[in-house]
C-alpha cells in the first residue's frame, strides 16, 4: 500500500485559524475604540478645566467696586452663565457668588461647567476673593 504524502491544509484548520484572527482583530478594534473615546474624553475635560479657569480669572481680576456689583447668588440667576463652544462640543458655564464666605470679607466664586458628548458631565471650581 502507498501512502500518498499530502500537502496542505484542510478545510477545518482553515476555519479555526479564520475564527482565532477574527477573535484576534475583534479585540484589536475594540481596544482602538476604547483609546480613542478616552482620548476624546481626556481632551475635552481639559477644555473644560480651561473654560472654567479662565471664567476665575475674569472674575477674580474684576475690581472691587465691579466685582461689589454682580448678583449671582445662584448658578441659575440671570445674567450668571454662558455659552462657550471648545473642540466642537458645547459648555454651559455658570457662576455664583458668596458673600462672606468662607470668611467674613471674603466672597467665594463656584464655576459650574457642564458639557455632553456621550453622557453628561459635569465639574465645579471654586476661588475665594477678598471683598
């Protein structure tokens, strides 16, 4: 009897090396998409600090008798918020003021900013300025 000495691969080792590089790339690209929503995510939490510190200083650098002047005792009051648009997305800033806090003769200033891309999110900062 002859044993014939066959070469190639057969039909079931083709399917199982095609099942492991589906598996292998599958994991690949949920690994890209991961990294670039946190990246995304990263980026605009960045902006949204800047936002957010750069209202501060406005604030903070106001003079005494302008600064004396503003009534935000809410971030919903009137005249106490805004819109900023950074990388596309949109933020809602708004602002409240409090006086002789945490001290007497100091005002506080909380900024609130808020921003959705895939959800919601929300930071707050604060800055205490002599009155």
């Amino acid at each position: 009897m002859k044993v014939r000495n066959e070469k190639g691969f057969t039909l079931v080792e083709i399917l199982a090396a095609l099942g492991i590089f589906s598996f292998a790339v599958l994991g690949l690209a949920i690994g890209t998409v991961t990294l670039i929503r946190t990246n995304q995510n990263s980026h605009l939490f960045t902006s949204g600090v800047n936002l957010a510190q750069a209202k501060l200083e406005e604030l903070r650098s106001m003079t005494s008798a302008t600064f004396a002047s503003l009534s935000c005792p809410s971030y919903t009051t009137a005249g106490c918020s805004d819109i900023a648009v950074a990388s596309g997305v949109t933020f809602n800033r708004s602002w409240k003021i409090t006086a002789n806090s945490p001290a007497a003769g100091v005002s506080q200033i909380d900024v609130k900013i808020d921003w959705t891309d895939y959800i919601d999110h929300s930071l707050t900062f604060n800055a205490s300025v002599p009155q």
